[in-house]
C-alpha cells in the first residue's frame, strides 16, 4: 500500500491520521457540525478503513468528535465547561511542575527555554499561529521534561484538544501571540531566579488566561460553542 507524502514510517498510521486531524480540527480547518466519513478519509490517505476508525475513536476519546452510527462521525461543538474542567486540572499540574523545576533546573535547559521563546516570537511575527501554536506546547513540554515529569505532560495532552481550539480561535485578538510569549517569558525568569513561588505564581497567571479567552471567544464565535 502506497503511504502519502502526508504519513510516513515513523508512527503507526492511525496515530498519524489521528494528530493530522486533530491539528483540522483544533485549527479551525474541519468546523463544528461537518460529518468525517471513513471512506473519504480513507481516501484522502490512501490507507484501509481500519486505521481511520481507530483514529475517530481516538478523536471522540480526545472531544472532539461523536461517532454516530450508521450516519458518520461529528465534529462537535467546544464544550465551555469541558474547557474549564481541562484548565483547571492543567493548572494544578503545571504549577506543581513549575514549582519542582525551580529548585533544580540548569543553565542549559534555561538556554533551551530562551531559544524556545526566540522561535516563538519569529513565528508571531510572521503569522504563522500553527507553528506558534507548536511552540507552545513545546515550551510546557520541556517544562516537564527537565522536571522529569513526562507523565504529567502526558496527562496533559490527553486533555487539552478542546482548551487547544480556544486558544486558536483567541489568537486574533482576544490572547495574542506577544501576550503569551510575555507569559511564557515571566516564568522563565521566575525559573531562572529559583523562585519557586514566583514560578508557579507566573505559570498560574499563565494557565488562567484560557478562562479568560473562552468567554470572550465564545460571545463572538456562539454557533461554535455549547455550555
């Protein structure tokens, strides 16, 4: 069987067409209300219906699809109190990530951190809020990967989907790019004074900003979301 361009070796293919939609989806690509089938996306990717399936599962796993039988799989509406489940747990994690990594982080991984940040500033400069949008989420990963606590990020990523379509949809205007990166910078130099109240202070303030853009983004997107 042939593999597009799109999928490669490295993972198995449902996990691929699983993160390739997921990216549709959180980006705005696939709105709310369209019907995925299994025979287009099969199509589309050139792979047997199987691993489509498995990859639907996943994304209903995720929230952001209803698999409905005989008629197709949804993509659903952004759940506002889904959102603020998920932001709630991610803070507490994270600001006991924050705090852990105050007391023990290096002068190399700081470096990492900073360099994250100049990336993310050339993505927002440029325009580009998918690649932005990487950043940030490598930004947190790092976090917790010089905390050893890839577990936690694990966690993390099983529940973010939703909170990640509001915080595409918040970029225009309501949190944009610069701000964040502002956010994003106040912990590194909380983390680099090894300030550990300070760190999980500036993660909090952070993490906090998804409450805020959800309300806003919903007022001006309201077909887009549900309570």
């Amino acid at each position: 069987m042939s593999i597009p361009p799109l999928l490669t070796g490295m993972l198995p293919v449902n996990q691929q067409i699983f993160r390739l939609l997921r990216q549709d989806i959180v980006t705005a690509r696939i709105p709310p209300g369209v019907l995925l089938s299994e025979k287009e996306i099969s199509s589309r990717f050139a792979v047997s219906r199987q691993p489509v399936r498995e990859a639907f599962i996943k994304l209903a796993e995720a929230g952001l699809v209803q698999i409905l039988p005989q008629r197709g799989t949804l993509v659903v509406r952004i759940s506002v109190s889904q959102v603020a489940e998920g932001s709630f747990i991610r803070q507490a994690v994270e600001c006991a990530v924050a705090r852990r990594l105050a007391a023990q982080i290096s002068p190399g991984q700081l470096l990492t951190l900073e360099h994250n940040l100049q990336q993310q500033q050339l993505a927002a400069q440029n325009g580009q809020a998918d690649v932005f949008l990487q950043l940030d989420d490598a930004f947190h990963q790092l976090l917790a990967h010089f905390a050893a606590c890839t577990l936690a990020w694990q966690t993390i990523e099983s529940i973010k989907a939703t909170m990640d379509r509001v915080r595409f949809l918040s970029l225009d205007a309501v949190s944009p790019p610069e701000l964040l990166i502002e956010q994003h910078a106040q912990i590194v130099t909380a983390l680099q004074a090894r300030d550990a109240d300070a760190s999980e202070v500036a993660m909090a303030a952070h993490l906090q900003e998804i409450g805020r853009s959800v309300l806003e983004v919903a007022r001006h997107n309201q077909d887009w979301f549900i309570n």
